[in-house]
C-alpha cells in the first residue's frame, strides 16, 4: 500500500492482507541499502495472525519517494509520522541494523505510541570502515559485495537455504544491487554518525527484546551488551549458527523470537 507522508509517496507491504488499523500495529524498519522485502515471512506471519503490518521502505529506498534521510533522529520522527498517517493508534517497531537506531529513537520520542521493539543485529555503535563508505556513496558494486559477504554467515556462503536450489547470499546482494545507487552510502553515514544509542536506550520504556545472531560479523553480541544491559528489563535471543541477516538466514528463529513480545 502506498501512504503520503510529510507530501512524499512511502510504499509499505502489509503481509498479504488489506490494512486495517483498527488492528495491533507492526511496523518493520529494514536495514542500510535495503527495501521492505527482507521481512518477508515475518510479515506474512503477523498479518494473518491479527495485526496491521507494515513492512516500510524508508524514504529514497524501493519504491518510496526520495530524498533518503540522512540522520537516525529524522528516520525515527518519520516513522512517527507513519504511524499517524496509517491511521494506527499504536504499534510495535521492528527493525534490522540501521533500523535498530530508528526503533529505540521512536519509542523514546513517541512513548504514547510505541507499544514495543523488536531490535534484530544491532550493537551500541555501528563504525563503517572509511573504505567501504567511500565506495559505498560512490554507488560501488564492491561497497554491495562487502556488505553482502560480511552480512551472510559462511554457511549462507556454501547455500543453506531450506529450499533447494535458492542461494541467500545471491539474494541479498540482488536486493542491494536494485536499490537506489545513493541509498547504501547515505545510511552507512548515518549508522556510522550516530553515537547515542546508548544514552536513548537508557529512556526506552516499553517491552523490548534483542534478536541477535550467534556468528554476527557486523553487529556482533558482544557488541551488542551495553545496548542490552541499557534497557530495563529486555529480553535477549541468541540464534545459533546465524550471522546478521537472519530475517533471510534463520526466518523462522527470528519470528519466534519477535512473536515473544509482539
């Protein structure tokens, strides 16, 4: 479904049902370069188990009106700004990487709203190396290439995927690769800016659980327990055997864990 917000054209799935707000929200937030597409399970689940989804592109990314927003703070005030334009009264944020930063952001700025989080492969600060920056804001195939293989687990390398004949690293990457060329950069920047997750964790004050994946290469757990031990009262997972996309590596994992508090 297509929703206009602050004048600009934002495309968000719902999970193969028509979007009624009446309904619990739940709002997916993807993460750096990406598009709606990587919750794919997660919201088909949802939807057809008595909630209103919405799986978002954010601004400059699939098929929403640009420009990308370049700040964590200006993502979590237009992630407000979608829950009122659906006509949702509240909702649960999920988010992935650089979608973690939006979610904690968004519960502190609009308690009333947020009912919870769901924070999947995040850490307390996310630094991109200026290598792959640079190459990422010159629109680089490399920039997508190093994302893609430090995102997947080597298990995903080789296969791994429970349908026969389909590859996760190959899709992942092909989810970048049709991205809008500025997008990647301008969110690896924005991650890589952000330095108060910490601080605004300390404020967050609805349910909220980690999702975090056991052999994470970029947001690993380890790098992820200051953020854990901010939040009063979170609860944690820890998927064995799954890197940081484990919306596409272990989906079912993921799902049970978000279905905890969701």
């Amino acid at each position: 479904m297509e929703l206009n917000v602050d004048g600009k054209t934002v495309y968000a799935a719902t999970g193969g049902r028509e979007f009624d707000p009446t309904l619990p929200g739940v709002i997916f937030i993807h993460g750096s370069g990406m598009d709606h597409t990587a919750w794919q399970l997660q919201t088909r689940y949802f939807a057809w188990h008595g909630r209103a989804v919405l799986a978002l592109d954010l601004p400059g990314h699939g098929r929403s009106e640009g420009p990308a927003l370049t700040s964590i703070e200006a993502m979590a005030d237009w992630t407000g700004a979608v829950i009122a334009a659906a006509g949702l009264k509240t909702a649960a944020v999920v988010g992935h990487s650089l979608g973690t930063f939006i979610a904690i952001e968004a519960a502190v700025r609009f308690p009333d709203q947020v009912t919870a989080i769901g924070l999947c492969a995040t850490a307390a600060k996310m630094p991109v190396h200026p290598n792959l920056l640079k190459s990422a804001q010159a629109g680089e195939q490399q920039a997508v290439d190093m994302v893609t293989s430090w995102g997947f687990d080597r298990r995903a390398h080789l296969g791994g995927h429970k349908a026969p004949g389909y590859w996760m690293l190959r899709g992942g990457q092909r989810i970048l690769e049709l991205g809008k060329a500025e997008a990647l950069g301008v969110d690896l920047a924005a991650a890589n800016d952000y330095g108060d997750a910490l601080e605004v964790a300390t404020k967050v004050a609805c349910p909220t659980i980690f999702v975090l994946g056991e052999k994470d290469r970029m947001t690993s757990v380890k790098a992820a327990g200051p953020l854990v031990d901010a939040i009063k009262d979170a609860q944690v997972e820890i998927i064995p055997e799954c890197g940081h996309m484990m919306m596409v590596e272990m989906p079912d994992q993921t799902l049970d864990a978000l279905r905890r508090i969701m």
